[in-house]
C-alpha cells in the first residue's frame, strides 16, 4: 500500500546511508551509546520507548510552565485552536473550523471553554532554554543508535492541553505518525500525569517497527477499538513527573490521552534522518545563538531547522 504522504521506507533507507556517511566521525559517539545507554537502547528497540527521569531540572521546568501559563492566559504567541463542540464527532477534527484570532486574543478563559488545547506558535525562539533537552547528548545518542546513523531534529512542538468536559480530538485519540517510516519523539512533560492517568500518555507495546505500516496516519482510533485490535496486555501508560522525558517511535501506536483532573503542558521534539514528511512538511525555527557554545553533534543535529 502506497503511504499517503512523502515518505517510503527507500527513503528513509538511503538516507540512513548518506547521513552514516556524511557524519561518519560520529560513529564513535554512537558506539559509546550503544553501552552507556544499552538499557534505554534496548528498550526502545523491544519496547518501541524508553523513560529518562528527571531531564530537565525543576526551576527550568516552573519557569517554562509560568511562561506558558502566561502566553495562554493572553491569548498571545500561540496557533489558533480548533473549535470543539461538546457533541462533536473526534473523526471531523481536521474539518473543524479554527478560533479566529479575535476569540484567541480573549485568552484562556475563553478558550478553555472551546479548545482542547492551545499550542505556542514558534516553541523555540519563544523558549530556547528548551534546546538543552532537544539537542540533550543522552537523547542524541539514544534515537541515533535506534535510528542507525547520528539524528536530526525535525520539528518541535508545545501545547497546553485543557481539563475540560470537551470530547477527545485529534492526538488525544490514538494514531500513529506519518513524518517518516521510522522515527521518535521526546516528550518531556512539563506537569506531572503521574496523578491524573487520563492524562499520561499510552502506547501499545511493540507496535512500532512497521507493525503499523497499513494504518493511514489521519486515522483516529478510540481506546477500546485499540484494546481489541492489539490487546490488552500490550496497552502501556507512561505516567511521569515534570521534568522527565519519554523517547518513544511514533510510528506505534499511541495517545497523548486527554487530561481531566488539571491541565498538562509538554514540549514534543521529533527525530529522523531526512525532513519532515520527506521534504513537505513545515521548517522549524530555532535561535542561532546558543548553538555557538553547543558541541559539533549537537549542531549536526539541526540540519533541516531555520538557524535565526
């Protein structure tokens, strides 16, 4: 079955090959991966994901949260939403109309009331304290074991997801990714889920690995459909503390699950070995500035950003 968008695993393939190429003097860091970080390795190749504790130290983890509190309670800095009606069907997500920027600019009051979430507009000139934990050695080296040649970062995202009665939409039903045929993600939670499980995110055991390469990645699919498709006893929550993170191949099936006891807030950092959706997706922006003091595998890592 042809894939609906860019990507093929050829592609991902020969680009393996060409970056293995080009960043060869690497290879030794990912050796080094391959035994200092042989747990987390092993996991996400078994398992489809692997758990850092403790990532991002707490004082950066409340600051970035205030600042997020602070731009959503505004309405300033963020994407528009869409507008979720309280009977409305998950499977029209991409059919629902967006706030418009008046409603936005009226702030979090008034969007929690019809948004699930809100999402920072451009995550990393707006926090750049964030690239220590997207450009992280340890998540480097992990992703680049799994990946097979040393990665990239593709794009980063940042949402606040509201506690509200609204119905599950969109990533908060579970999916799989389509940015490439093999990849990961870092999610690092900037709340804890540990105390709210409609919050944590869920991943079925062992779905990666092109276990899912037939499931149309626009896809939406409820909880208990995933249960009896793949089983109960491969369903896996990951709740976590502020601070940690969650590498994970997106390409399994997953949920970000929707909060409803408090909000949750995470940045969400992709990794591959070409461009997003083979070239057709949007080009993250981040700051030049704190690269200049960044190893040269940290900056090789952002081969396919805007450096501003």
């Amino acid at each position: 079955m042809a894939h609906p968008l860019n990507i093929s695993d050829a592609l991902f393939d020969s680009s393996v090959g060409a970056r293995a190429a080009q960043l060869a003097g690497f290879a030794p860091l990912l050796a080094a991966a391959e035994v200092d970080e042989a747990e987390a390795v092993g996991e996400l190749r078994g398992r489809g994901y692997t758990l850092l504790r403790g990532l991002l130290a707490p004082e950066v983890v409340a600051s970035v949260r205030a600042g997020v509190d602070r731009l959503s309670a505004a309405g300033r800095g963020l994407l528009a939403p869409r507008r979720v009606e309280p009977d409305a069907d998950p499977n029209d997500y991409e059919a629902m109309p967006r706030l418009t920027a008046e409603e936005v600019a009226r702030g979090e009051d008034y969007m929690r009331r019809h948004a699930s979430m809100v999402q920072i507009a451009d995550p990393l000139m707006t926090f750049p304290e964030l690239l220590t934990v997207a450009l992280h050695r340890r998540i480097l080296g992990i992703v680049g074991c799994y990946l097979g040649c040393w990665p990239a970062l593709t794009y980063a995202k940042m949402r606040k997801s509201f506690a509200n009665g609204l119905p599950r939409c969109d990533t908060e039903l579970f999916h799989v990714d389509g940015n490439s045929t093999k990849m990961c993600k870092a999610l690092l939670f900037l709340t804890d889920s540990d105390d709210d499980p409609d919050a944590a995110h869920e991943f079925v055991l062992g779905s990666h690995n092109g276990a899912t390469a037939g499931i149309d990645p626009f896809a939406r699919f409820e909880r208990d459909r995933v249960v009896a498709d793949w089983g109960a006893e491969r369903m896996r929550l990951l709740t976590c503390k502020a601070g940690d993170v969650v590498i994970e191949d997106t390409t399994g099936m997953h949920t970000a699950g929707k909060p409803r006891h408090h909000d949750r807030t995470i940045a969400l950092f992709n990794y591959g070995v070409h461009a997003e959706y083979g070239g057709g997706g949007a080009v993250l922006r981040i700051p030049g500035a704190p690269l200049r003091t960044m190893a040269p595998e940290q900056v090789a890592a952002t081969e396919f950003l805007t450096v501003v």
